[in-house]
C-alpha cells in the first residue's frame, strides 16, 4: 500500500502560483551555481536508450523499466533509469577533458516505486559526470566535491529568500557537512533499519554525507542497494540533509566516484552479474577505455521541496497518485500539481 503522511497543521508557506514561480526559480539559480563551480557544461541526454546497448542503470535490481518496440529500427528500447553509464560513454564521445564535464535534465519513469510524501513514479534530476584524474579517486576528492554541491544549495536557498522573503520562516541549510560512512552508523545502532540510523544521525547532523552505499557490511547486508556498475562502492554516498517539515533524513543527492576496472570486476563477481561483462559499455570500462570519472544525480523535486517546505513530491512535480493519497491531500489542503 502506497503511503501518504500530512504533518499536523501544515500549511504551505507559498501559494499555488508562487509555488511555481519559486520552482522556475531554483531551477535555474542552482543549474547554474553548481554547474560553474563544478566546471560542467549543459549537453542534452536521451530518454530512452536500446535494451541491448548495456546503458540502463539497473538500480537494485528489481525494478522493470518501461519498455517498447520501435519498428523502424528494429530494436527495443527502455525508458531511462538513469543516465549513470551514459554520461561516462558521453564524456569519451565529446573528448571531455581531465577537470571537466557534463551536466543534464535527467527523466526518467520507475514504473514500479513504491509511492510516499518522497517517491514517484516521474523522476527529475541534474544528472552529472566530471573526468578525473587517476590521483583524484580518493575520498578526499569526493569530500571537496560534496561540499562544493551542498555550498551551491546554500547560495540557491539565499537568493531564492530574497525573491519570496515569506520563506525565511523556514529554518536555513547548515553548510557545514559531516562525514559518516554506513558501516559507522550499523556500529551505533545495531539493532535500527538504515532508515532509522540515518534519521538518528541526520537529526543531529542536518547535513550529512553518508558513505560506503552498496557493498555489504559486517552483517552481511548494504545499508541499501547500488548497482555494481557505476559507482565505486568504496567511493560513493548520499547527501542527506534535515528536513524540518517531516522530521526525517532527506536524501537529495546520491553521487560517487565511478568504477574503474578492477573495481568493476570486484562488484560484478560480487553481486552476481558476470553475464553483463559482455555488453559493449561493460567490455570498454574492463578494457580501460573510458575515462575515470565522478557523477551522480540530484534530485530536482527533492531540492524544490526542501527550499520552498513542501510535505509531499506532489506539490511540485506533476506525477500519477493513487485515491487514498489524492484525497488525503486534499482534506489536508494541500495542493497536487
């Protein structure tokens, strides 16, 4: 069953219509912020690629994309999951440079998520993927880049405020990033789900990069799935920050260092997917024939949420819902796009 929560006696701080401003808004300011400061250049990206070509991201596993025929070229395609291994492939065909990169609006459809205040079946996020040098894959690195994300954020919440002053009554971003990794946080609390772990840290630490996401950890589980094939699992991690609203860890970023090709060979073996060491995108990288690099996503409807102090993705993203959740909304007032 889909879940839907309304905090008690929430009350959007913007209107319907300057909801939609504002949303125009932090779109463009922080395309911008965190393009220039990443050094990344806007490129368009497909919606859908062929099913044979190995470029779909998989996410956990499970999830069935959306799939269809196209006659004329005698193929199947998918609708995009992501755009993980596609930006790599894009960064070698444009000959991207070492310090450079790309930037993109990602769409994607996940027919099968589960629904909640977060989560919809319409995706929306600046998908992006930056060449490195071989001295770069290192924490370090991913730290620097982290920060500079979570700094372009800041600076898009202070000039959106100065446009709509009414959103000042929210609490502002903390710049100030703590580093945590999965495994620390199942050292603590043992006994929570990761859900829990990371709402107990986050509260205290309201920005937050968690790191390690994907392999196993001493109890033998991940804090959460991530496909073998695009980040390091030793390299990687979500941006959480606190959201006030709904008093809970908010995941707005899940970004990492790429695999190079023995890490690649290390979280096929695994995770059980030898077989996609065949497809053309998985012989390149094993053959070192795509650059090293860093990406990741950042979610459009997650950020817009949290700067204008939104309670549910709905109200700034146009999307599908089902009944129960239609119409706890709108006894609650609260207006789905």
């Amino acid at each position: 069953m889909n879940k839907i929560y309304i905090p008690e006696n929430y009350k959007p701080v913007l209107d319907a219509y300057d909801t939609q401003r504002a949303i125009a808004y932090i779109k463009e300011t922080f395309q911008q912020e965190f393009s220039k400061a990443l050094n990344l250049k806007r490129v368009s990206a497909p919606l859908f690629v062929t099913e044979s070509s190995g470029l779909n991201d998989n996410l956990n596993g499970y999830e069935r994309p959306v799939a269809f025929d196209i006659p004329a070229v005698g193929m199947d395609a998918q609708v995009v999951h992501s755009l993980a291994k596609w930006k790599r492939l894009a960064l070698k065909r444009y000959n991207f440079t070492v310090g450079n990169g790309l930037y993109t609006d990602m769409n994607a459809i996940r027919r099968d998520e589960e629904l909640d205040n977060l989560h919809s079946v319409y995706v929306d996020q600046w998908d992006w993927e930056k060449v490195l040098a071989p001295r770069d894959r290192n924490t370090s690195y991913l730290a620097d880049t982290v920060r500079t994300i979570v700094s372009a954020m800041c600076q898009t919440q202070d000039t959106l405020r100065s446009v709509f002053p009414q959103l000042t009554a929210l609490p502002p971003l903390d710049g100030e990033v703590s580093f945590v990794t999965a495994q620390e946080l199942e050292d603590l609390w043992p006994g929570l789900s990761p859900r829990e772990r990371e709402d107990a840290w986050v509260k205290e630490h309201p920005t937050t990069f968690l790191m390690g996401i994907g392999g196993a950890l001493k109890s033998g589980r991940p804090h959460d799935g991530r496909a073998p094939d695009y980040d390091d699992w030793d390299l990687n991690g979500d941006i959480l920050l606190w959201n006030p609203v709904l008093e809970r860890a908010f995941e707005v970023s899940s970004m990492g260092i790429r695999v190079d090709p023995t890490a690649l060979d290390r979280q096929l073996t695994a995770s059980g997917c030898d077989e996609r060491r065949a497809l053309p995108f998985h012989k390149m990288l094993l053959e070192g024939k795509l650059p090293l690099t860093i990406g990741g996503g950042i979610g459009q409807s997650r950020l817009c949420m949290l700067l204008l102090g939104k309670a549910h993705i709905g109200e700034v993203q146009a999307s599908v819902w089902d009944e129960q959740t239609i119409s706890a909304c709108q006894e609650a007032g609260v207006i789905l796009l």
